[in-house]
C-alpha cells in the first residue's frame, strides 16, 4: 500500500461531501471510487464535475460492490453510527464527520465494531489541524502557561432560519441533536483535549430566535478533570453573519485567545518566557480545494494524516477513544439542562 492510492468511497454529498470529494481529488494519494446520496441528481452532479465516479443510491449496495480503503461516512448526524458500523463489518476502514453519534452508546459500538473487525475508525476534528490551536497545546503540555485557573469559549454565530428550512433534519432533536453537536462539537473536542474530561456541569438553554425544535443558544459553567473551570456561551442568534468563535485560556504563567471566525487567529499571547515564535503565519487562511472553495476548515490535513496512517508513516489522527470523549461531554451538558 505503501505506493499506491488509497481508494476512498463516500456516502452523503452535501455540503460537507462535496468538500470531502474536493481535498480527496486534489490529494495524489488518493483516489474517489465512489460516491453515495440517496439524492441520485446530485450524486450524478458530483460525478460529471470528476469525471465520472461510481454513483450509487443504495449504501448497502455500494459497501456489496465497491472496492475501497475508506468509507466516509458524511450524512445527517443521526445516520453515522449504524452508517459507521455496516461499513465496518463489511471490512472497510471509516472516517467519520463531527459529531461521532448522538450517543455515547452509540459511539461505543462503533468502536467496538472497529476493534472486533480489526479495523480503523478516524473521527473528523479538523480544528485539531490549526496553527493557533497546535501552538497552544504545544504550549500546554510543556507546561509554559502553568495551573490552568479558567478557559472562556464563545461560540457567536449567525444561522439564518433558511439554514434550518432547507434541510429535513436540522434543528431536529433527533436527527441533528442540537447546537452544540453542531456549531459547539469542535470547539467541546478541544476542551476535553486541553483540560481533561468534563466532569462538571451546568446549563441553561433556550430556543430565542429560530423555528426548531433545539436550542439555538446556551451558557454553561463546566470543569475539566484537570482542575480548569470554563464558561461556554454558544448561540446561533448573531444578527446578520458570524460574529466570532474563540477560547480564552487564563493560566497561573499567561494568558491566550484564539479566536477570528474560525478558531484562525492568535488575538492574544502573553506567556511567560515563551513569546510566540517568529516568522510563522499564525492565521489559517481559507482552503481553495481544486473545484471546491471553501472557508479555514483543514480537512486536507485529515485525511493526509489518515493516509500517512494507513501507509505506516507518523501521522496526528484522532480514533474513536478520542472522539467520544466530546460526545460524553455534550451528554453531560444537555443533561445538566434538563
């Protein structure tokens, strides 16, 4: 496998699909056996714009046929776990989107299937990838910022009432499961992996300004194994566009934000004998992915990392061990709002 291409099949071509086919077509290693939508017109859409992949409007049928590595698993929130757990007892390795399942339980199988079929599972968490963010846990873990006393998250963001109407399962407490396995997931997987589990919480929730039947803003009080107690205020109700998505990090030895729109800028470093390094460009900068343009996301940088994997080189990837940890941290929360 060393020198060949690792063959890739993915399942859900919106939004988030069309940016996985993107960064794998543009990508040497890798290569789009095939795409999957129960949306036929728009699986043929993606194919003709790459030249004719293999299009199927049966999952099951695909995982019968298809001759693949990787399943990427990129449908509603509601669909990854079973999506997740057929693809890998047919012997696929999986990469799935954020969030892993709606339940822990849920994630629990599918990393129980990935270890019984001997097989990789790889959790998207792009933001793992960002320069700001790297520089930050590099800064952690050498302990330059010492005690972690608290961490601030905003999560300020604009989703206008189309944004839910236009889709048959967001805002839907079943199928989407709310804001914050959503906007929030990303920015909840770099808390845990900061500061510890979340063992801690409580929150307030409310629907103030959309027809949907989960919350669209929330505040919570938390603490992390380690100690740290946080704030995070997570909303949708940004008048107009996003405002900003950032985390304060308040320690006994400095003080960092990261923040911008995207978690893509150092706003503030004051560190204790350890200033932030020169000649490097801190700011993510939007990805133009071949035929896709899309906004700071680094979701090239996944799946370099998982080919690296599967070739035998280093690689930074994150397995479902990681990746349920933010979903036991969601359940946590929207259970201490209940």
């Amino acid at each position: 496998m060393s020198n060949s291409k690792i063959k890739f099949a993915i399942v859900g071509c919106g939004s988030i699909g069309k940016r996985h086919i993107a960064v794998l077509d543009a990508d040497e290693e890798a290569e789009v056996v095939a795409i999957c939508d129960t949306d036929i017109a728009k699986a043929n859409e993606l194919s003709n714009l790459y030249g004719g992949i293999k299009v199927y409007e049966s999952y099951s049928k695909m995982l019968e046929e298809v001759k693949a590595d990787i399943i990427n698993v990129v449908t509603p929130h509601h669909l990854h776990a079973e999506m997740t757990i057929d693809a890998l007892n047919k012997g696929f390795n999986v990469l799935v989107e954020k969030p892993m399942a709606l339940l822990s339980s849920d994630c629990k199988r599918m990393i129980d299937a990935a270890d019984k079929n001997n097989k990789k599972l790889w959790v998207v968490k792009q933001n793992r990838y960002n320069i700001p963010i790297k520089l930050a846990k590099q800064a952690l873990e050498e302990n330059r910022v010492g005690k972690i006393f608290i961490v601030k998250c905003d999560i300020l963001w604009n989703r206008y009432q189309g944004y839910y109407d236009e889709s048959p399962w967001r805002g839907k407490k079943k199928l989407e499961g709310g804001s914050l396995y959503t906007q929030a997931s990303h920015f909840i997987d770099l808390l845990v992996w900061w500061f510890g589990d979340l063992v801690e919480s409580q929150c307030k929730m409310e629907t103030q300004d959309h027809k949907i039947e989960t919350e669209d803003s929330g505040i919570a009080v938390l603490k992390f194994a380690n100690g740290t107690i946080g704030n995070l205020i997570w909303t949708t109700c940004v008048y107009n566009k996003n405002y900003e998505g950032s985390i304060t990090i308040i320690g006994e030895k400095g003080t960092i934000k990261i923040g911008g729109q995207y978690l893509n800028k150092i706003e503030y470093w004051d560190v204790e004998n350890y200033p932030l390094p020169q000649g490097i460009e801190f700011s993510d900068k939007p990805n133009a992915y071949g035929k896709y343009q899309g906004t700071s996301s680094n979701h090239d940088k996944v799946i370099k990392s998982i080919i690296s994997h599967l070739k035998g080189r280093s690689h930074e990837t994150v397995d479902g061990y990681e990746g349920i940890k933010s979903i036991k941290a969601i359940e946590m929360m929207y259970g201490s709002a209940k």
